[in-house]
C-alpha cells in the first residue's frame, strides 16, 4: 500500500513537471518558430504554428540593426559587472569582518539604496551626469549601474564572507598580513561561488536595463541593445520574425551566463546563510 501511494505520488510530481515545462517553454517555442518563419507567417493569427518553411531573413535583418548596439551593451555590462563586483567585495568584507560604532546603521542605510525605485533619481543623476561631463556615453552608464548595483552586490558578499570562519581572519593578522592583503589574497580567491552570484545578478540587471540606457545615452547609435530591440518595432507595421529573433538574441548573452555559472548560484547564494 506504501508503495502504491508513494508511485503515484512519483506520478503526479512528474505530470506535475511536465505540465509546468510546456507552460513556461510555451513563450520560448512561440519566438524561436516566429523568427524562423517567413513574414508573411508570422502574425498573431498563426503564431502556434510551425513554419511552412524556414527562412533567416528574420535573424539576418535582426543581427544587422542589433549588432553595433549588441557590442554597446557588452561595452557596457562587462565593465560595470566587475567593477561593481570587485567594490561590493570590499565593502561586504569590511562590513563582516570590522566592528565599529555606527556600522549596523550605516549597513542598514546602505541597503535602502536597493528599494529606491528607478524613475526617483533620474532627475538628479541626469543632473549629475551632465554636470560632470558623463552624460550621453557608456562612461556614465557604467557608473550609474555600478552605483546603483552596489547595495544588493556588498549584502551578497557581506553575507558570504560571514560564512568565513573569524579564525581565519585572525590567523592571517598574527602572521602579519594587513587587511589589504588579506583580502586580496585570502578571502578574493575563497569568495568565487559569491563573485559568481553577483555576476549573475549584475550582469543580468545591467543587460537586461531600458530605463537607464534610454534617459542617459539619447543618441541610438551609443544605446544598448534593449533599446534598439524597441526600435526594431516600426511605426505602422511591426515586422515579427526580425522582432522576435532580436528578441532571441538579445535575451542569449543571459542565457549563456546562467548555463555555464549557474552550478555555482545556489552554492553562493545560500552561502553564509545559516551563520
């Protein structure tokens, strides 16, 4: 009887999977069949069908407009990654390592900075940018995202280096080694299941952003490719096999991300959670 109920309750958790798999593959299948098709097939009307024939005349005019704004975005999101990842290290090291009067506090105002929506600081850090000569280039944007990046980057590592038994940290001040050099050449090279996590979290962010890269770059041809994705919509008509295989390959730099570091996300972002 145990038996009986555990295999078909090992039956139900597979229909279970198995329903929920087509639901979210279901949006996946309707873009790759859509770019694939000829323009004339791909409409709403005929969206779940598959094509009659394939044709790359999507894809091709896609990469054509995307490309220099595909490199934009690489430009752009590669730098502010590491370098908000390599500043959230230190910060969340000092704050899991130091005690000092005022720190919770001034953590805690830190992390409001996560919870402050967008659209508030544009005004003052369009202001800002043109104040200092950064507004309208990748330079500006990258500082914009490795600032607004920088709470949710130090709690990563604020809680990853908690993990780290203070022992350690300890052992390293009798040998004589200085916080500086501690850090870079004990806990930097102990915390790559956390650069992972940041990776993934800020790169995704960065990549994925329209609201900064539209307000802080105008010019189309310094935008990323999110915003040129939006501009593969015409005004009159909208071409949907080019508009689904931008959105293909805009969406595939993520894709690659989480598919080569995404063993290390759950080790790192579980990491210094119990302590």
């Amino acid at each position: 009887m145990v038996r009986r109920k555990s295999s078909l309750g090992s039956v139900a958790q597979f229909v279970t999977l198995a329903v929920l798999t087509v639901f979210f593959m279901a949006p996946i299948y309707i873009m790759v069949s859509a770019a694939l098709k000829p323009s004339s097939q791909a409409s709403a009307d005929q969206m779940w069908q598959l094509p009659s024939a394939l044709d790359f005349a999507g894809p091709m005019e896609a990469w054509s407009r995307l490309a220099p704004n595909f490199m934009n975005s690489l430009i752009l999101a590669i730098p502010a990654t590491l370098i908000s990842s390599l500043i959230g290290a230190a910060v969340g090291y000092v704050f899991s390592k130091f005690r000092f009067r005022g720190d919770r506090v001034l953590f805690a105002a830190l992390m409001v900075g996560m919870f402050i929506p967008y659209q508030v600081v544009l005004v003052p850090m369009v202001r800002f940018l043109q104040a200092t000569g950064l507004f309208g280039t990748l330079g500006g944007l990258i500082l914009v995202h490795c600032v607004y990046g920088l709470p949710i980057v130090a709690l990563i590592f604020r809680n990853y280096f908690a993990g780290i038994p203070d022992e350690i940290h300890e052992a390293g001040r009798v040998d004589g080694a200085g916080e500086a050099s501690m850090f870079v050449r004990l806990f930097l090279p102990l915390a790559l299941p956390g650069f992972v996590v940041a990776w993934i979290f800020q790169f995704t962010n960065i990549w994925n952003d329209f609201l900064f890269g539209i307000t802080v770059v105008p010019d189309p041809g310094t935008q990323p490719v999110t915003v040129a994705l939006q501009n593969l919509s015409g005004n009159f008509s909208v071409s949907w096999n080019a508009v689904m295989s931008g959105a293909l390959i805009t969406g595939l730099p993520t894709m690659l991300l989480y598919l080569l570091l995404g063993r290390f996300f759950v080790q790192g972002l579980t990491a210094g959670s119990v302590k």
